[in-house]
C-alpha cells in the first residue's frame, strides 16, 4: 500500500510582476571557505529570497581571494545569467580583493565613493582613519541601493551585487534586492511518504516526463522515523503542481 502522511504548501509572492531578471548565478568568494575555516552561511538565504521573487538561482562557483579568478568569475556570470551576488571580501585588508576584482572584471577603476566615505566618517567618527576608508573605494559606475532594515547600502555594479561575507550583515542587507523585477512567483509543495526511493521512482520517471515544467526533488532521510523520503513538486502553475502530485499516486498506487 501506498502511504502519504501529508501534503504541504508553500508559496511565495513576488513583490512584483513579471519582470526581466529571471536567472541569477552567486559567487562566494573567501580562501576561509576553501580551507573549511568557516562554514557558509549565505547561501540558503540567498535562494530563499530569490525563489520569493521569481529568480531563478542557477548556479552558486565558490573562489579565494584571488583577483584574476575574481575577475574572471564575475566576467564569466555577468554575461551568462541577469544578475550576480557576490558574497566576501570587501573589507579593509589586504586579502579583501573583490571590490578590485568587480572593478577589473569591468574594465574600470576603483575611486572613493562620496556618499560611502561620508558614511564611513559619520560611523567611526574620530576613530575614522585611511583603512576604513579604504572601504568607500568602489568600482567606478557604482550605485548604491539602500533598504529600510539597514544604515548601509548594498554595492551595486551594472547587475553584479557585492555583499559582505559576514552573515549577520549579509541578511539584514538582503531585504535590498527586494527592488528587482523578478518572475511569476514560485510555489511549492511537498509530500512525505514512508515507502523508500526505489518504490517510487518509477512513477517518478513518469511524473517528470509528463510534467517538464514541474522541477521535482526526492530526498530520503534515515533518522525520522515518521517518513522515509521527502518529495517536493515546485513551479509556477499551482494547477500544473496538483496535476503532478496527482498523476504520481494514480501512478504509484498501480505499481504497488
């Protein structure tokens, strides 16, 4: 017999329309997180906010602090996918190389930004010094975004995103992408069921070639006793998503 303990719904609105940034690509930049120093800990809030807005987060490239590679990197996901966020190394020492790496990826300069130096000053006040400032020099062209959960402003090049690599700071600025034109929104949905993969994955086989448009997950965990394998249905028709989930128990309940 075929079990299901429950069916979820999750759906995000986007705080717009249709617009035109549908693919986004992240660069995680930091020899902290090639060396295992550090755990990453932006990513998944990255793609939470993105799938809010309709943009598709298609590829994630994580780097050290090299600027050839950052250059590159950033030459080579600006020109593949409508925006890029970039994630370390914007800070004032010597290994923070990214704000320069932006710069040459673009073929421009580095130059004291006004408003970024004055906030600076504003902050540290008279324990302002050269070093801290050395962090309002910016990529020539750039554009600062702000959003009412921060002081500071996101760094913003063309369709390139510069974030700290920090996490605390990284999610207060987040809320400042909620200006993009993304997508129809995204929902979800997701069923829990006791049988194993192997039970399932000939219907699954089925339910994803009748359902292209339907992007479905399997993920099996060992330690819960009150499932064995989560199954998530995600896209942007909520009919089409009823459809697939439908058409899979018809089709697992004859194979059972």
């Amino acid at each position: 017999m075929c079990v299901y303990l429950r069916l979820m719904s999750d759906a995000h609105d986007a705080s717009t329309t249709l617009g035109t940034v549908r693919t986004a690509a992240a660069l995680l930049i930091g020899n902290e997180i090639l060396s295992g120093k550090i755990q990453e800990g932006n990513l998944q809030g990255l793609a939470q906010e993105l799938r809010g807005l309709g943009i598709s987060l298609r590829r994630v490239v994580v780097i050290g602090d090299d600027i050839d590679e950052i250059a590159a990197e950033v030459t080579a996901l600006r020109t593949t996918h409508d925006v890029v966020f970039t994630s370390g190394g914007v800070g004032p020492t010597h290994d923070d190389l990214t704000l320069a790496g932006i710069a040459r990826s673009f073929g421009v300069g580095l130059a004291r930004h006004p408003e970024m130096e004055q906030l600076l000053r504003d902050f540290y006040a008279s324990r302002c010094t050269e070093a801290h400032l050395r962090m309002a020099d910016l990529p020539e062209g750039t554009r600062l975004v702000r959003s009412a959960e921060i002081a500071w402003p996101t760094i913003v090049r063309d369709n390139v995103w510069i974030f700290p690599g920090v996490p605390q700071i990284f999610r207060l600025k987040l809320p400042s992408i909620r200006t993009l034109r993304g997508g129809p929104p995204i929902h979800s949905r997701a069923i829990f069921t006791k049988l194993e993969e192997p039970e399932i994955a000939d219907a699954l086989d089925a339910v994803a070639r009748d359902f292209p448009h339907v992007a479905i997950g399997s993920y099996p965990q060992w330690t819960d006793p009150a499932y064995r394998v989560k199954l998530t249905f995600d896209g942007t028709d909520e009919q089409e998503l009823d459809r697939a989930i439908s058409a899979f128990q018809r089709g697992q309940e004859r194979r059972s």
